[in-house]
C-alpha cells in the first residue's frame, strides 16, 4: 500500500481531510485535477475567503435529510474552525451576518495553511493528476491516474472522494464523485446549479435591463424561506445576495415575492407626508429610500409624479402590492458557469452520518459539496467542507 488514504480533489474538504489525518498519524496522497491546490477556496470571496459563519447551525442547510449534517457539525464545530485557523495566524473578523473573513490576510493565506501542514506532516499532494481508474482489490483500492502525460498508479486501504460538484467548470469542475456513485449503485438527488443569479426574459426584460448595477435592500421570499439583503438588477435579471439566497429554495417556474421596503410600512410613509405636506409627490418619498434611477423606473407600475394628498384609495393599494409583494418569476439561471455551488448530489441515506463513509462501498468516504448538503451564501458551505474533511479523517 502507498498511503494509509488516497484522497482525491484537494479542496477545502480534501485538504482539511488530509491535516486531520495527518495528527492521527496517517498517511495520505492528495489527488488534485487543477495545478494547484484549493482552487475554489482561492476565488471565494472576490480571494478574501469567507471561511466560516459565526451562526452555522444545521438549520441553514439543505438537504433531503435535515438531521444529516447535526453529526458533523457536533463533532465539528464553527468554535473548531475559527481555533483552528487562530493557531495558524488567521484571524477572523466578521464582515456581515456571521460572515468570518480572515483578518488583513486573504484566500492564499487559507490555503496555505494548508500546505504547508501536509508538507510538515509528509502527506503527498499531487497537483495536475487526472484520476482515469479506481478498482476495488482485496483489502483497498487501486487508483489510476495521469500527470504529465504519464500514467501512474496508486493503492490504499481507504478513498476519500473531494471533488466538489459541477459550478464553475473553468476551475476544474467535474462530475466525477457523481460518476463514481452511479457506477456503484448510488442513489443521487437531483442535483441543480444553487447560489446562483436568477434571469428575466419576455416582458419584463427591458425593465430588469435598464436597472442594471442598481442595488437595492430588499427581503426576498416565497413560501418555505425569506432573506432580507440586497440584491442587484443586472442586464439579463437579478443577482446580489438575496436572490443567490432565495435560488436554492426556487425551481423553475415558481414565482417568490420582493418586499421592496421591507422595514417601513409604505402606506404608513404616505400617511405622515399627506398630513405634513400633502403637495409633495410621490417620487420624492420614494427617492428617500431608493436611487433616483429606481423610483423613476417605479414609475411604469406607480403614479409617481402625482402629489400624495390626490392619490385614490385603488392606487393607494396598489402601491402597496407593488412596494411590498412585488412579484417575479424567473426564466431560469446563469447555470453552473455562475453557481457558487451545486445542489443536491450523492443522496446521504447513502452514507455513515458519523463517518461519511459509503455503505454500500465500505471503505469509500465522500465530503464535501458532492454530497446531498447545501449550505446559505456566507462561509456555510466551507463549515460543512471542514466538518466533513474532519469527520472523515477519523475514520480512516
């Protein structure tokens, strides 16, 4: 046998997986497609890394099973992840909502911590391999891969398979775990691009256009969750936190509401205006709160430039509707191209809570985003690529 592991893709889960093996004293062989390690960790962020956040709990993630995650993240936790990363002079400094940045060092710096433990431990990261072959053979696995042109091979009593899901194929994306899993047997939830900008065609299209780069504080919701931040009109929809919210929560064809002012009552706002200066149009209410651009583009739906002290009690209600329950049903999305991660995958009935490891493959441990857990936008889907790259590092 070459390593007590081989742990093919060294992202952030493959890479905590092979530090935590490292403590315990085993060896592993890092398999890693890309020329370099922790490729998506290094782009996360705009290259700063949001890798935690301070309120993860199981609650914020998706899956077919809810309680999946609970294991993990008891053995796992967020105090874990930010000690850990402190011992290695990462700070964290939170950004927004929970959101832990590393505090005047970046995304290089994550991943470099990294490196430099498997480095001291004498795991082997292999950048540049492409895994052709995996066999099952008495007591292990035998994996087969190029570099360079060259094929080579490999064999360990345990595979952990780290590959991530299908966004952003220019980084190496690959259906790979997925693959692996269907050859086996493996049940697989539909998966789906998730944290992903939402686009409008039709009608509406020109509108949406025509305020692109306006960001405006909203709470976006349908009828299983709402998130209140921003989001951002661009040329072909919308985009900006709340809709890479609400993206994981919609399929196509559903419509989910925009509450445009969602921490004032707009009828109450009205009210006060016609009793202190009832001449006072309406766009210049609505131009407390929003950019000039946007109260003007209000105007195809409201009567904007008429006084509040003359508006009628059917536009009074509309601009009610329109301000509070504005509606939007989305063409689709930009797809993995523009997803900050994949929903759905390797279904987790399929696996040990405790260990990750496959069932029906004893010996196979899958971590990561290519296992059915999805996570909101802010340093969520790392915590589970931690967790998991430790859990998993137990069994081994």
């Amino acid at each position: 046998m070459d390593a007590d592991a081989i742990i093919i893709g060294a992202g952030a889960c493959g890479l905590m997986c092979a530090v935590q093996a490292g403590y315990l004293g085993k060896r592993v062989v890092l398999l890693e497609k890309n020329e370099q390690a922790g490729a998506k960790i290094l782009i996360s962020g705009g290259g700063r890394c949001n890798y935690t956040n301070l309120f993860a709990t199981d609650e914020q993630f998706i899956s077919v099973n809810k309680h999946f995650v609970k294991s993990a993240f008891t053995q796992w936790t967020v105090a874990d992840t930010i000690s850990f990363f402190e011992t290695y002079g990462i700070e964290g400094k939170e950004k927004t909502l929970g959101q832990l940045f590393p505090d005047g060092k970046n995304a290089k710096d994550v991943v470099a911590v990294f490196t430099s433990i498997c480095e001291d431990f004498g795991q082997e990261l292999i950048c540049g391999a492409e895994v052709s072959d995996i066999q099952q053979q008495v007591g292990g696995f035998q994996v087969k891969y190029s570099k360079n042109g060259k094929s080579r091979m490999l064999t360990a009593p345990k595979l952990v398979i780290a590959t991530g899901g299908l966004p952003i194929p220019k980084m190496g994306a690959t259906d790979f775990a997925l693959r692996f899993a269907r050859k086996h047997d493996l049940k697989i939830v539909e998966t789906m691009p998730a944290l992903v900008p939402l686009t409008i065609t039709g009608k509406d299209e020109e509108w949406y256009a025509q305020l692109s780069g306006n960001s405006v504080f909203c709470r976006v919701s349908n009828d299983k969750i709402s998130f209140e931040e921003n989001i951002l009109f661009t040329h072909w929809g919308l985009s900006g936190p709340a809709i890479l919210q609400i993206s994981s929560y919609w399929k196509r064809g559903e419509m989910f509401n925009i509450d445009l002012l969602p921490d004032q009552k707009v009828l109450g706002l009205i009210e006060t205006e016609r009793k202190q200066n009832g001449k006072l149009l309406l766009s210049t209410v609505f131009n407390r709160f929003y950019a000039k651009k946007f109260t003007e583009a209000l105007g195809k739906f409201l009567p904007i430039e008429k006084q509040v002290a003359v508006l009628t009690k059917v536009e009074l209600e509309n601009i009610e509707q329109v301000i509070h329950h504005f509606t939007v049903k989305p063409a689709g999305d930009k797809g993995y191209d523009k997803a900050e991660v994949m929903r759905g995958g390797i279904d987790t009935n399929e696996l040990s809570s405790k260990t990750l490891e496959c069932k029906k493959v004893p010996g196979v441990y899958f971590g990561g985003e290519c296992v059915d857990v999805t996570g909101w936008l802010g340093g969520y889907n790392f915590q589970w690529a931690w967790a998991s790259g430790f859990v998993i590092a137990q069994g081994l």
